[in-house]
C-alpha cells in the first residue's frame, strides 16, 4: 500500500501534484449561488486551527488580505477558545483541520457558533464531526494521509484558501476579471511546476546530500519573510517532529532581534527565498548569517546569483506568482526533514509522542 515507497510519507510528498489538482478541480460548491451570503455576509475572518494546519491558515491570512482585503486574525484554536475573542453575526471562522476530529479545533468551533457566527470548515475527512458541527465545509481532495506528519493536507489547505480568497475577491468585486483569471491559471500550473520539481534526479540528490550533511545537527534555524515565513515555522515543525533535531522558524527580519545569537559554525540555517518582493531583504539576511559563519541553505530560483555565490547549498524551484511561492518552498523543506529522519534511523510515519489525530486538550 505504500506503492513502492520506503515510507508513507514519502508516497505523500509525491502525491502532493495530484492532491493539489484534485483539490481544484473539485470545484469548491461553496460557490454555488445559494453560498454566496456565506461569502458577502461578514467584515472579518477568524481562522482557528492546530499545528501544521495553524501555518496553512498563517498564509490563508496572506492570500486573502491580500486578494479580498478583509482583515484576517489566525490563532491557535487552543488560545482562541480561552481569550474571549471578539466574535459578532459579521464574523466568519475558518477551521482548518485535515482530520475534523482535533479537540480544541472543534471547541473553537462551537464556541464561535454559540456566539452566532458562520462557521467554514477546510478539512480532508468527508462526515467528521467538524465537518457535522460547521455551516459549510470545504473540502480538501488530498486522500487518506497516513503518515502523522503532514504534508500533502497542508498542500491542498493552501490551495482551498487560495480558491476562497479569490471567490469572496469575486463576490466583493475585489479584483477584476482579468485577475481573477490571472490567479487561478498561475494557481492551476502549481502541481505541473511541483510535478517537474519532485521528478527531477539533480534535486533529488542535493536534498539528500543536504540530510547526510546535518543529520547529526543539534539544532537548525528556519528563516522566511512574507508568505513563506509560515514555511519557515512549517518546516522547523517538520524537522522537529520526525527526527528530534530542535529547531526554530522565524521571520528572517526578526533574526538580529535575538535568535542571530545562536549562529555559529556548526549552525545549519534554512532560507526560504525566492524572487518576490523581499528577495534584496532576504539576500542581506543571507550575507548576515555567512557573517557568523553559519551553515545556509537556501531554497531558492535559478537565475538568482547573489544567494548562489554566498549559500553553501542551494536548492532551486520553479517560478510562479509571488503569493504561490508556499506550495512549491514546502516540498524541499518536507524532503530535507524525511531524509534527515531516514538516516537516523526513526520511524518516520509514527515519530514518538504523537498521534495522528489529537482529540483530547
Ligand atoms: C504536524 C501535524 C499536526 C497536525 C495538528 C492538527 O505534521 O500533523 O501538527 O497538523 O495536530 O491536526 P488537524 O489538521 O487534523 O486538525
């Protein structure tokens, strides 16, 4: 049942270019003309969820502020449910949740609904119970997702979010149709770019070279600005969870605010950074790391010879547009965390302490 793969997360990362296809073309009925209130009927959006699901939602923030513009607060469902939040009949929640069964997801969920709010949930298990307790659910079309770390959940997260941003920018008349259209083609080029990108031997390699180089790190730094900080959070949580190397994701401008102290030689530091609107930001982030001798490994386009020349490895990934950057920077970073576990020796698919589905607090 593992179709040839050493483990199910493996099989799971490859099968990120088909779940994402499968999740757009699924055709998200919460469009259908009798939803539209669902999309009109609110001035705010609170996104609640849990892990890798709360940094899914972490970029949702950013492509919807940014295609809809309608302010967007994300917290972890686990804080939101005890904070009082501020929630009214213009509010709308967005749980996100590959299982539906996560206990303080569903808290936050019928908290926000006893406060008479509307309630979509974006989850992957066709009848679980958020999906029963939501008003509308989006559903995520990545399959059965074995392995307890996430990956190709998280995948078709981005892209449910993605599909909701550009139909409420629709409704609100946001964007015109010229853009609308400009998204969704970039949006529905995404599994071909990841396909390209997951078939290629060079890259391949290079990540498990990169594994065989700092799998016996103590410690690793994630770095990431705009949406692919989340990434930079997502990946250190990778890494954490199946090989037990501690590890931190920050926002690359937040560095010299403390965490630039923990660099040295033997630190290996993960930069996301593509060519988007922070690339000359991230670069002098790069020349500062190398300033304290750390370890860089950039992920990365080709073309950009300023990270070539000053990275110790680079790993390079298709273009595409600025905001889609998330699902193509993941995979490398899912790759890095699965071949560092591999050569430890650790059961990827079941890491210690944890389970595949969280239903108690
Ligand atoms: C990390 C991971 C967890 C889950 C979290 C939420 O790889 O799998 O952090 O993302 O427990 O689970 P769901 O999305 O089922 O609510």
């Amino acid at each position: 049942e593992k179709g040839g793969y050493k483990h199910f997360m493996l099989k799971e990362i490859y099968e990120q270019p088909k779940a994402i296809a499968d999740t757009i073309s699924g055709k998200l009925s919460i469009f259908e003309k009798k939803n539209e209130k669902i999309l009109t009927n609110f001035d705010k959006i609170q996104i609640v969820a849990c892990g890798t699901s709360f940094h899914a939602g972490l970029i949702g923030k950013f492509f919807i502020e940014s295609i809809s513009r309608i302010p967007v607060s994300v917290d972890y469902a686990s804080e939101y449910r005890y904070r009082n939040p501020i929630i009214d009949k213009k509010t709308l929640i967005i749980a996100i949740s590959q299982s539906g069964e996560t206990a303080d997801t569903l808290a936050a969920v019928r908290l926000a609904r006893k406060k008479s709010a509307k309630v979509v949930a974006i989850c992957n298990v066709i009848g679980s119970t958020i999906t029963r307790e939501a008003d509308y659910t989006i559903y995520t079309h990545a399959g059965p997702e074995i392995s307890v770390a996430s990956t190709k959940a998280f995948t078709t997260q981005l892209a449910a979010l993605f599909l909701f941003a550009v139909e409420v920018a629709k409704v609100r008349k946001t964007i015109d149709e010229e853009t609308e259209n400009k998204l969704l083609n970039e949006l529905s080029e995404i599994p071909k770019k990841l396909k390209t990108f997951l078939d290629s031997e060079n890259e391949k390699k290079l990540i498990r070279n990169i594994a065989l180089e700092f799998y016996n790190s103590q410690d690793a730094l994630y770095l990431g600005r705009f949406v692919n900080y989340p990434i930079a959070l997502e990946g250190a949580l990778k890494l954490k969870e199946i090989s037990y190397i501690h590890a931190e994701g920050y926002p690359a401008g937040e560095m010299k605010h403390g965490p630039i102290a923990l660099i040295d030689e033997k630190m290996p530091v993960v930069v996301i950074a593509p060519k988007d609107r922070v690339y000359e930001k991230i670069v002098s982030n790069i020349e500062e790391v190398k300033a304290r001798k750390g370890k860089v490994i950039a992920v990365t386009n080709a073309n950009c010879p300023e990270i070539k020349k000053l990275a110790d490895f680079t790993i390079e990934i298709p273009t595409t547009e600025e905001l889609l950057y998330p699902f193509l920077t993941v995979v490398p970073l899912q790759l890095f965390a699965y071949h560092i576990a591999d050569f430890l020796g650790y059961d990827v698919d079941q890491p210690r302490n944890l389970a595949k589905s969280v239903t108690v607090e």
